[in-house]
C-alpha cells in the first residue's frame, strides 16, 4: 500500500508518494509559484526528475498537473495502491487533539482556526478541498502540526495574562513541528531499544524553522514555539523570543505598522537578520572570513539553544536523550558540539568524533559514560504523515487492509 502526502502552502504544493510500511519515498515532488507568471514543477520517480515550467494559475491546476505528471512518469497512482492522502495542516487550535478524517465539518473547523495561523490554514485548506475534489476514492486524513503538543500541561500551554482576554482570543502556547517531535521521540526509543514510557527526552528540530521540546514518556510536556511558529528558539528568518514590549516600542515609537513588525519578526530576523544569511553553510564561510555579523549570528543562535537545553533539564529533571533533528541538526556538527560543550555537569558528554560529519542515519554521537544518550535521528515528517493516515483510515475501516503488521498494529505512530 502506499499514501500520497501532501503540504499545501501559499503558492506551493509538496507532495510525496510513501510506503508507509517500509519507509521509502516512492515518488516525490514540488510545486512552486502557484499564481505567478512563471510556475515550476518537478517530480522525482525512478532516479527519473521531470521539471516542467508553464504557469499554474491555482491549486486545482497544481494538483491537476502532478496527476498528469504520475501518469507520464510513473508510478501509475491507480495500480500503486493509495489508501489514504494525508494532508499536513499547521494549527489545529483548541480543537484537534490527533490526526482526523477528513469531513466537510473538519475543513470548516480547520478554517475556522485560520486567524491563528493566517498564511498556513487558508493554504492548507486549498490544498484539501482540491485534493478531495481530484482524488474523491480515496480517504483524506488531516495530521496537525499543533496536535502533539494538546495535551502540554497548562502551566507551560498558559500566558501569564488576563484569563478572559486570552480565553476569548485563542492566546496560548500551542506549540509547532509536532509531526517531527512525535516520530522522532518514538523512533529514538525504539533506536535505542527503550520503551518510549521510561525515557525521558530531549528533541532539539533544527531547520530553517527550529523548535526544541521536552517528552517525559511519551508525552510533550513543554515546547519552544507558542501560539505561533514565533516564539522561542533563533531560527533561519524567524526572531524567536524577544520582549513583548519591542512590538510595542515599534510601532508606538519607530512608526512600523502591524505588518511590517510581522515581516520583520518573522522573515527579515534569526540568522538573517543578524548575518544576512539564513543558511548555516553560507553562515560558516562568512565567519571563516571573517565575517564579525555572522559570528554574532552564531553566538546568539547557540546562546538560545543552550538555555533551553538547561530549562528543559530543569523541567524534566533527568535527560535520557537528547536528540538533534532536521537540517541542522542532522548535518551540522559544529552547532551540536557548541550546544553542549562544557554541560558535562548536566550529564551530556558528546564524543567529537562519533559527532563529527552530517548524519544520514540515527547515530549515537556521545560517550558511553554520558549520563545522557546524544543521538542524531534524521526527521521524517512525510512518513510520519503517512503512517498516521494509515492509522485513522484503517480505523475507519476505509482501507480495506487489516493485516497484523500494519503500523497501526505495529505500534507506529
Ligand atoms: P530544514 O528546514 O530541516 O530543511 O533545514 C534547512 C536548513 O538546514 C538550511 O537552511 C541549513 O541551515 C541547514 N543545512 C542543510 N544542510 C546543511 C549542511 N550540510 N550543513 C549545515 N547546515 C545544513
């Protein structure tokens, strides 16, 4: 069997065909700069990349023409098996807990939630009415980026700010990259042949967005970002936590309307903002030269990461893991030996040269007298999506495939 996955943004479509049993990525591709006068396609199948160039004027058309691409290069979605598509949604509020069925009633709540997340749920929307209306055979799962982190105690979901005012307007921590938190703190467990229900971990997302969250058995019981994608750690564009009041002093006395504080927080801040560069392979090669804006950049990115590394201690008062995902945390050796040099006294002890190099593959990087087990475990967002897809249509009895090893028999999540 296999599940088309796919991730609606503004003015793209990524999509991937996964087996969600073994694992592999059967056919992948990108639509880009849906609406503009140039659009761009490419699909990989086969060690086959296709990239096609005509405008796309919307979504339908975008999806049409990723349908059109299946069937001139393959694979042929009508003998692959597709028993579910699973859409990754960004913020499911208040109201979804875990991955859903995709129903007229959902795609109204999910818009319904889109003021707290304006550039992502209107997308994702889009994405999900054109897919169903394409793809009507099949079922639609909706897997939430918010959902892993539902149940976060209130004392870390909650503001400290008037009760009614908050209840009114949605304003608390929902917490972001909970697809990634959650596969990856389950699949270090099993890495490491721990039951998830005794460990107590660390996970360290480090993308162009960055995200950092504490799991004490399973369940996420503090994380970085809040209400928005925003807050908490430096990220590629993204501010990450600043005082409240430098909004404020802003646009009280700077003169930046709500929306240029909004591009300059989210787009034109983190590395960016700092070094000009929001890449750390262009971030190192400005300090190699030299570059005093980019070692800046660097010091504050790692000085973020390092304080929460150490409140995230305190809060789960013993570390089993910690685990660095996602671009830079799979690939880049020199942010993971800065973040933890010299917390020895924490219980981290990395081995400099089990860490060094890019990590395709789940590698222990510490020592084996650490008092906690430092891993890089590469992130899989789709395959998450997808096995979760699987999981909800099956249980809807939709997919018409009960076997023992499937994943929801399995155990994956
Ligand atoms: P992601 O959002 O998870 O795709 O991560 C993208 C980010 O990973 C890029 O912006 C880079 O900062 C970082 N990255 C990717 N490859 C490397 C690499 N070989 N070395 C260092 N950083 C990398």
């Amino acid at each position: 069997m296999t599940v088309l996955v796919v991730n609606s943004g503004s003015s793209s479509i990524k999509y991937q065909l996964v087996d969600p049993v073994g694992g592999g990525a059967i056919a992948s591709g990108v639509v880009e700069r849906i609406g503009e006068e140039t659009g761009s396609l490419t699909h990989t199948f086969g060690g086959r990349k296709v990239t096609r160039t005509d405008p796309i004027p919307d979504h339908a058309a975008g999806l049409r023409a990723v349908l059109a691409l299946f069937d001139e290069v393959g694979p042929d979605l009508a003998s692959s098996d597709v028993v579910a598509v699973g859409h990754r949604v960004v913020h499911g509020g208040s109201v979804f807990s875990t991955p859903v069925l995709v129903t007229d009633e959902v795609v109204d709540q999910i818009e319904a939630i889109s003021p707290l997340a304006p550039l992502h749920n209107p997308a994702n929307v889009t994405g999900i009415r054109v897919a169903r209306e394409l793809l009507p055979d099949v079922p639609h799962v909706v897997v939430f980026d918010t959902a892993f982190f539902h149940g976060l105690p209130e004392a870390a979901s909650t503001y400290a700010i008037d009760r009614d005012v908050a209840r009114e307007h949605g304003v608390r921590r929902y917490g972001f990259h909970g697809t990634s938190h959650h596969y990856v703190s389950r699949q270090v467990a099993q890495f490491l042949g721990r039951r998830v229900e005794d460990l107590n971990t660390i996970v360290l997302h480090l993308g162009n967005g960055a995200s950092a969250s504490a799991v004490r058995g399973g369940h996420a019981v503090e994380t970085s970002m809040g209400m928005t994608p925003l807050e908490g750690l430096v990220m590629g564009t993204r501010s990450g936590d600043v005082d409240p009041a430098v909004l404020i002093h802003l646009q009280r006395n700077a003169g930046l309307s709500v929306d240029e504080v909004d591009d300059l927080l989210n787009r034109r801040s983190g590395l960016k903002g700092l070094a000009g560069e929001n890449d750390f392979r262009a971030l190192h090669d400005l300090i190699s030269d030299g570059d005093e804006g980019a070692q800046l950049a660097l010091d504050v990115y790692i000085h973020r990461l390092r304080k929460y590394i150490g409140a995230y201690t305190a809060v789960l008062g013993r570390v089993d893991v910690l685990v660095f995902t996602a671009g830079v945390g799979e690939n880049d050796d020199v942010v993971r030996a800065l973040a933890t040099a010299g917390l020895e006294p924490l219980g981290l002890e990395l081995d400099p040269n089990l860490n060094a190099g890019r990590k395709k593959a789940p590698t222990i990087v510490s020592r084996d007298v650490s008092r906690t087990t430092i891993v890089v475990y590469p992130t899989n967002e789709e395959l998450a999506i997808a096995r979760q897809a699987v999981e909800v249509a099956e249980a809807a009895g939709l997919t018409g495939e009960e076997s023992d090893d499937s994943p929801a028999a399995a155990g994956h999540a």
